[in-house]
C-alpha cells in the first residue's frame, strides 16, 4: 500500500511540472501561426479556423488551454480575446521576438533531447545541418546581440579599440552595430559559410570600414594585429582539444594591451545552471556540435596563451550565456 501511495506521489508530481512545458508549447504554437494578433480583437474560433483555414477542433482545444493559461479570456459565449500581451511572444515579423527562442527549443532542443533513448542504445549521434536550422539559430543570436551589444561597446570604450576582428561574425550583426556608433574604426569579420559571407557583404554595403572575408579560421592568418579580437557562439563549434590552439592564435592576432571577447554559454556557471545543463546535453546529442567550456577551462586556455581573464559576466543569466574579456 505504501509503495503504491509513493509512486501515485511520483506520477502527481511530475504532472505539475509538466505545467511549464504546456505554457511554452502554447506559446510557440501562437507565436508559430502568429494566432494571438488573430485574437488581438475579440473574435470567434469558428471565424478564425474559417480565415486562416485551420482545423477547428484542435484550434478549440489551443484556445481551451490559453484560457486555463490566461493568455485569452472569455468575452461572450462565443468571441475570445487575447490578454496579458507583454508576457506572450510577438508577432513573427517582429525580429526581435522572443518567440524565436521557442521555436529553437520546441523544434530542434527538446526533439534532440528526446533522441537521447535512442541514441543511448545506438551508440549513435545526430548531425547538426546547419542548412536546416542555420536560419533558426541565426534569429536567435540576433535576439542574444540586443542584450550582448552594450556590454561589447563598453569593451570598446575601455581598450580605446580602433580595430576589431570578428572572428565567426556571421551575417556581421555586431560590426554593423559597432560601424554606426564607431565609424572610423577598422572592422574586418570572417566567416567559413560562403552563403553567410555573402549575406554579411550585402548587409554591410553602406558601412565602408567594415570588409568581410570567407575563410577558414584554421587556416586564416591576419596581416595586421588588433586591438580587439571577438568570438561570439562559436566555442561549441570547436572540439574542446582545439580550443587551446584557438586561444594561442588569437592572441597572436592581438596587438599588446588589447583584448580578446568571447560570448559563450557556461558549463555549471553560477548563474543559470539548469539551462546551461540542458544546452550541453543538446549539443552532445550532434558529433559535429561539442560542450561548452567551463569558466575554468576559459581560464586555462587564456593562461596557456599569454592571455589573462579580466571579467566574466551574465548576458543571460538564465540561460548561462556570458562574456569573457581577456587582456593581451
């Protein structure tokens, strides 16, 4: 009797804590068909399956569950409104949406994170294709730019930088930032993917200071030093054997008294562990994607290169992202 209260006990509790799932998954399917702006206005379920030609009886039950949620409320028998817009994702044509992160968690996180009983008893992995996801995780870092950028423009303000190397820079979202505020400073970004290396070109045209080069970091050597060198979302790119070979080249390219920038998440960081915990286990389930480092292992690369780390702080601090600064 007693082992059955006990697992009843276990079943209940597990139930509620599946409470926070349901919320996210209600909200990405909102913010997937964008069906809280067709709720903005009290509205029937009836009218919007018809409009956006939807299935009505699951539409129903998404309603039904954002009643429960409160993200709707009843405004007759027959119309619903949405409520409580400042806590729901905007709308998709919002860039800057926070809905992007729960598209990568419903659609890439958590079904990489289900794989794992099977690719437990496969000795197996998956493969990250960037092809397919690339355009996810590249909205996503734009969302990460907003809360990293003041932090990097501090970066800039106190190693008086006058020259930058983005090194994985991407469609070069943080030197377009960086060229309007400082416009005669020397920018150059590489990027191994030539499809982005040509997006990059395209998005900095009106910015004559900033050159993007496609090359391989492995094999790109700089004809000029920097004052600032930054990596940002690319150390779970590099196998943690060759991390330490990174740092050294990096500091190569750093003139004296500058500094290197990194933004990465954090393995077992003070802040955010939980999620930094689930990261990593996403990254593992890929054998072209590795973990994160440490804040130790930061360290140790930087003291291996004749670098020295001067700050480390939270860009998110529930989801364990960072910033290290490290001076030349």
């Amino acid at each position: 009797m007693i082992r059955e209260y006990i697992r009843v006990w276990r079943a209940r509790g597990w139930m509620k804590q599946n409470m926070p799932f349901l919320r996210s998954w209600h909200a990405y399917v909102g913010y997937e068909l964008d069906l809280f702006k067709s709720f903005k206005k009290p509205v029937s379920i009836k009218e919007v399956a018809a409009e956006r030609e939807l299935e009505h009886d699951l539409l129903e039950q998404w309603v039904e569950v954002g009643i429960i949620l409160k993200h709707f409320k009843r405004t007759s028998a027959e119309k619903v409104k949405t409520i409580k817009k400042w806590k729901l994702p905007k709308s998709k044509s919002n860039r800057f949406s926070s809905g992007i992160i729960l598209k990568e968690m419903m659609e890439l996180h958590i079904p990489s994170l289900l794989a794992y009983p099977e690719l437990l008893r496969n000795q197996s992995k998956q493969h990250f294709d960037s092809d397919v996801h690339g355009p996810t995780v590249a909205k996503t870092s734009t969302l990460l730019e907003q809360l990293a950028y003041p932090k990097v423009e501090k970066v800039m303000k106190r190693y008086k930088v006058d020259s930058i190397l983005d090194v994985g820079c991407g469609e070069a979202g943080y030197l377009r930032k960086l060229a309007k505020k400082f416009p005669d400073k020397k920018m150059v970004g590489v990027e191994v993917n030539e499809e982005v290396a040509d997006n990059a070109r395209d998005a900095v045209k009106e910015h004559g200071n900033i050159e993007i080069l496609n090359k391989d970091i492995n094999e790109y050597q700089p004809e000029d030093r920097y004052r600032l060198v930054m990596a940002n979302n690319l150390l779970h790119y590099i196998e943690p054997g060759e991390r330490a070979g990174f740092f050294k080249n990096a500091s190569q390219w750093i003139k004296k008294n500058g500094a290197l920038s990194i933004i990465t998440p954090i393995q077992k960081p003070k802040h955010g562990k939980e999620f930094s915990s689930a990261f990593n286990s996403f990254f593992m389930t890929f054998d072209n994607l590795y973990p994160v480092p440490t804040e130790k292992d930061l360290k140790s690369f930087a003291k291996k290169s004749g670098l020295k780390m001067v700050s480390i702080d939270p860009i998110i601090k529930e989801g364990g992202w960072y910033i290290a600064v490290f001076k030349k």
